[in-house]
C-alpha cells in the first residue's frame, strides 16, 4: 500500500543514503516537450540538507535536459526515484521544485568546493521537497551489487586536466570562439571540458537554455578523481576459455563434474531399488496409472 509523507521520516532519509543510484525525472512544458529520465549512480553525490531538502551533484553528460527544466520559466518540476535492489522491496518518490548553480558560482561553491568536487561536476541540483511517497516494489527484480563504473569521472577528468594544465601538449594554443572576440572572454583548450559544455550542454534537445555560465568561468576545474584508482571490469563474469588441445572449455569441467556424480548416484540408488526388489522386499508393481 502507498504512503506519503510532507516530510522525509529518519528512516527513509538513513535508507535513502545506503542506495547506490537513484533516478531523475523532468518534463518541459510544452505539450510536445520532451520528458526526461536519467540515472544517477556516482557515489556520494545525493545528499539529504533536511527533511523537505535535498541535493545532488551534477555531473557532466552529453545532454543538459535537467538544467533546461529546472530553468525554464514556470516549470523546475522534478521527481527522483529510489527502488531496492536488494532487503527488503521498496519505492520512493521525492516530488519537489529544482533550483540550478553552476559551476563556477558562490553559491556552487557553497555546496561544493574545490576539496570534494568531483571530475565533471558542472552544477548542484537543489530540490524543494513537497511530496514524499513510498510504494510496494514487489515488481522490482533482485540485484547483486558489483562496483561503481569509473569510466564517466575518469573521461572527465581527462578533459579537465586541459583545461588546468596538467595535460600540455605541443599543440598550438586554440583560436578563440566566435562570442569571445573580446578582451575579457577565456580562451578554451578545444580538448577541454569547458569546450564540450560550450558544444553539448547550452541547450536541451528542445531548444530550451542549458548552461549559462559554467562554459564561460575563469575558475579553474579541480576535482578529487584518484587517477591511481582501481578500473572495474566491464563484465565481472567469467569468460570461457577454450583450451589449445581443443577439449573441453574449463568453465565447463564444473558442470560436467556435477553431471556425472548425479548420474553415479542415480545408478547406485537403481542398481539397490533391483536387489530390494530381487529379494521380495519390495513389490515391484506390474503396471502404472496416472
């Protein structure tokens, strides 16, 4: 059975910080607007201000659909979703209006400094919680949680370090952009990621504005990236390795080994059935019926 709430119960707020990804989702207004659903999975980057407030740290993407809404006048509408993977089953819904700061801004900078940004984070998310609902979850499927990916922070930090200095090459310095012929605007390394926020994220695929200043700061990106850190597996399984004599594949023998012991017991337990059976101690019936 749903229940809601005005405001976030301690329990939830203490299960909601032990979920490892969540799900954002935004509409334009418009009636052939686009609607908009994204997961969000980068460890500690959801965070609980009170119980009718919460955040989270924006990470760059190839598209910027959740700023455009949240910006878009008369809208800033949002929902995040929360579901169990593993324990017990459970749905939660956050309902609330959206505030955007932009990298680059005091009032990012209030929520996010320089010590524990993370690489690509291009703005804060605030959300105004109005509603809070919970549900059965009984449809959600059991996951096994493995790792987080680090491709994302790791690709990011990669064009931030072009943008701070800490990957030079003897490339010639980019010309300028065509709206920073003036003597106050930046000039972007092309490789930067002030370059691909100038490129991917100004608008949403309705148009709508997306950044409006990230793209343009003087600040220096800095992050919290350990470019030493492990890189998960793309796949955690196992893969079948064919041996060089042609034999069997090795993931196989356990299986095989499973088979035949199943098979020796089922001709050990047959073999006693036909000497009970041989001895008159049991009755072996003429014929079956279903």
């Amino acid at each position: 059975m749903a229940k809601f709430y005005d405001e976030l119960p301690p329990q939830l707020m203490e299960w909601i910080l032990k979920q490892q990804m969540f799900w954002v989702a935004t509409a334009a207004l418009q009636g052939d607007g686009h609607v908009n659903v994204s997961p969000k999975a980068t460890p500690n980057c959801f965070h609980i201000e009170s119980p009718t407030r919460v955040w989270y740290e924006d990470l760059t993407g190839s598209g910027i659909e959740t700023i455009a809404h949240m910006r878009q006048p008369g809208n800033g509408r949002i929902t995040i979703l929360f579901h169990a993977f593993d324990g017990p089953p459970r749905i939660l819904r956050l309902w609330g209006k959206g505030t955007v700061y932009e990298f680059g801004t005091p009032k990012y900078d209030a929520f996010i400094p320089a010590s524990t940004r993370k690489a690509g984070s291009r703005a804060v998310i605030i959300i105004d919680v109005h509603k809070i609902g919970t549900s059965c979850g009984f449809g959600v499927p059991l996951y096994k949680f493995e790792t987080h990916r680090t491709m994302l922070e790791r690709w990011c930090d990669q064009l931030e370090g072009f943008d701070n200095g800490e990957a030079q090459s003897q490339a010639q310095p980019p010309p300028p952009y065509p709206h920073e012929q003036n003597e106050t605007a930046i000039v972007k390394d092309p490789r930067g990621i002030k370059a691909w926020w100038t490129v991917e994220n100004l608008a949403s695929c309705d148009g709508l504005p997306g950044l409006q200043s990230a793209h343009d700061s003087s600040v220096t990106p800095i992050n919290t990236f350990d470019k030493k850190g492990p890189r998960p597996r793309l796949s955690q399984t196992r893969k079948m390795k064919k041996p060089v004599d042609g034999g069997m594949p090795k993931s196989s023998a356990g299986e095989v080994g499973r088979l035949l012991m199943a098979f020796g017991l089922g001709v050990m337990v047959t073999a006693g059935y036909v000497r009970l059976a041989a001895s008159g101690a049991v009755r072996v019936p003429l014929s079956w019926s279903g």
